[in-house]
C-alpha cells in the first residue's frame, strides 16, 4: 500500500494558505476530476483524495491536528478515530508526556493573517465599455490603527493576559476521556484582553480608511464581469498580507445600440421607395457615421453586415460585426400627391395575393448573414 500524499500537495496550495485558498483550490481539482467529467481511468481515485484532503484542512480542528502529527495523528495511532473531537484524547497524551520538561502547546492566533478582499460596484457608459478607460473610484478599507499601531490598547497602556484562558487563546472542557477544545469567548483566540480600549479604534486595532484608486478598464467588457486589484483590500493582521479589491462592472444602456456577445445590433428604418429602389444611407456606428448600401428591393427584417464595427475581443485583436436590420416603415398620412402616386403604382401591381412561402433552414441562415 502507497503512503499518503501531503494533503497540502495534493490541492497545491501552501501549509500557510487561508480557507478562501483551500475552498478555491478544492473547487478548481473537484471540477477537473470529477467522474461525470474527466472520464480518464485514474479520475475517480483522484477525486476522492482531492475531497478527503478538502475534508481535512477545511476544518479548523483537523488541520490543527494534521499539521502536528500528520495523517498518524488523525487515524489515532491504535487508540480510534479522534478527528472529530479537536486535538481529543491524542493531544492530551502528546502533552502529558512533555509537561515536566517545559514544553507548551503554541497557538497561530497571532500568525499572519491575510486580509478580506472587497467587492465595490462600478456603472460605465456604453461607450466606455466598448473602448475601454480608466475610471476614479473611492473604496473604504481597513488598515492598522496608526494610534494604537495596532495593538487595540490606548497608547501608555499595554493589552494584559487573558484570565479565562491564561493567554492561551482557548478554553479546554474534559469529558471523562476526552477533551475538546474551543476559542475563548472572552479575548476570542486572541490570548489577551484591551483594558483601555484605543480612543481611535475602539479596541479593534483597525480603522477605516477612504482612499482614491485609479481603475483600468480593457477594452471590450460587459456586464457582470469582474476586476481584481490584487492587494487593494482590507490590510492583514499580524504582518499578513492584504486582500483583493473586486470591481464588479454594470454597463449602461445605448440609446440605440445593443450588443450581443461581440456584434453590436442596430434596427434602421427606411421607406417603401429606399426598399423598392435600393439606397445609399449614412448610420451610426461606434466609430461614427457610416454609409450603407440598402440593395433594391429589400424586405422587412433583412440583417446586412458592416465587418470590424462591432466590440473589441477582450484582451486579443480583432472586432466583432455591426448588424443592421432593415424595418420597411408603412407611411401612415399622406398627402394628395402622394395618394395619387400610390393608386397609380397600385394598378400597375395588380391586387392578386401571393401566400408566403415558409423559409426552409438555408434561406434564414442567409438572411442572418445578409446574404
């Protein structure tokens, strides 16, 4: 039998990696050796080992006990399961046999933390979507008490230990042969407790900071999409580093324009003459006004094609298409003149009606290509 895998090697992700890194990682190998998926012989097998490793160091109890005594610790070494009672009975007998010589379970509650990431909103015009810009926006985010710098305690005073769990951080409650562990509810994990709170932060060792960050838009974006700002959220704790800032993008309405996934889309009206007769007309396009050439004899619904005026690809070349469809507009007043016009080209096209003719799959594939 094969010995274990490292569970940290198996998702690929670093001993110091938060929940937010283990949850993303597990996600990623989940989705990528799922049975229903990757249909390779060794998928399944991988799968299970990428879930049991998730299993372990998503859970703050086993992870603790998987880093001291890997996967010996967390089988029980002969005495049982133990995985589901913290460090239990395991630890405490680790522990015995070292109390006479000075040694001391250490605690990460002051290891370095990563900090949150922040998510803000950001509304674009149309324009600004298409081409791309940069953009001004004011974020609020935490950073350490220049105060207190950091310690939660006005300065002239110091945090003192905890007495409810001696500086430890948690509190232990024996249940005949067990133990379980917990965070102390008095200095929640943090081995101390503030006396006199810092005037500025209020004993949260945080403030809240406004500041002013520049936002480079690619060209090509739509709604929905979100921009990273690595390190451009809330600051870690203990040296840690900082989270990520999201922008999360909403692009405004065109008057005019649609867009669809990279053409944009356009509904031009035109009279029973320009239809009949064929005509040369000018458009808007994203670029400016552009001339269009209506053939004779157009119908209602009829899509031509300008090539490269649609929206840049993101983050490669090339431009989608403008799609312009054709609406043959019924005059609804007309003049005398007008009436006389029409009664005259009415007898010369007769008053026979000609059923439509359903469109096989060939004709409305042309029509959509504006062939």
């Amino acid at each position: 039998m094969s010995a274990k895998r490292d569970y940290y090697e198996v998702l690929g992700v670093g001993r110091s990696a938060d929940q937010d890194e283990v949850k993303k990682a597990f996600r990623r190998l989940a989705r990528q050796y799922h049975p229903d998926v990757n249909k390779n012989p060794d998928a399944e097998a991988k799968f299970k080992e990428v879930n049991e490793a998730h299993e372990v160091l998503s859970d703050a109890q086993k992870r603790a006990t998987y880093d001291r005594f890997g996967h010996a610790g967390l089988q029980g070494g002969g005495f049982g399961d133990f995985s589901g009672f913290g460090f239990g009975a395991f630890d405490d007998l680790f522990e015995s046999f070292f109390t006479g010589f000075g040694t001391r379970r250490t605690t990460a509650r002051k290891a370095p933390r990563r900090g949150e990431d922040i998510l803000t909103r950001l509304t674009i015009d149309f324009e600004e979507a298409v081409f791309g810009c940069e953009k001004e926006i004011e974020v609020s985010h935490y950073e350490t008490c220049p105060h207190c710098s950091g310690s939660g305690a006005e300065p002239g005073t110091q945090p003192v230990r905890c007495p409810q769990c001696n500086g430890m951080g948690e509190v232990r409650r024996s249940a005949g042969f067990f133990t379980q562990i917990t965070t102390c509810p008095r200095c929640g994990g943090e081995g101390e407790v503030v006396s006199s709170p810092c005037s500025q932060c209020r004993g949260n060792k945080r403030v809240e900071v406004s500041r002013r960050m520049l936002v480079t838009i690619d060209p090509g974006v739509d709604t929905g999409m979100r921009l990273q700002m690595s390190g451009g959220g809330h600051e870690g704790a203990y040296g840690g580093p900082p989270g990520n800032l999201y922008v999360a993008l909403t692009v405004k309405r065109h008057p005019y324009f649609r867009r669809q996934e990279n053409d944009i889309l356009l509904d031009l009206s035109i009279n029973f003459a320009q239809a009949a007769l064929g005509d040369e007309v000018e458009i808007p396009t994203l670029d400016g006004e552009e001339k269009l050439a209506i053939p004779p004899g157009t119908q209602t619904g009829k899509t031509l094609r300008l090539r490269g005026k649609g929206v840049p690809y993101l983050r490669r070349n090339g431009r989608g298409d403008q799609l312009v469809t054709v609406r043959v507009v019924t005059p609804i007043s007309l003049d005398d003149h007008q009436k006389h016009l029409f009664q005259e080209l009415a007898k010369t096209l007769g008053k026979e009606v000609i059923p439509q003719k359903e469109k096989g799959i060939f004709d409305k594939v042309k029509d959509a290509f504006g062939a």
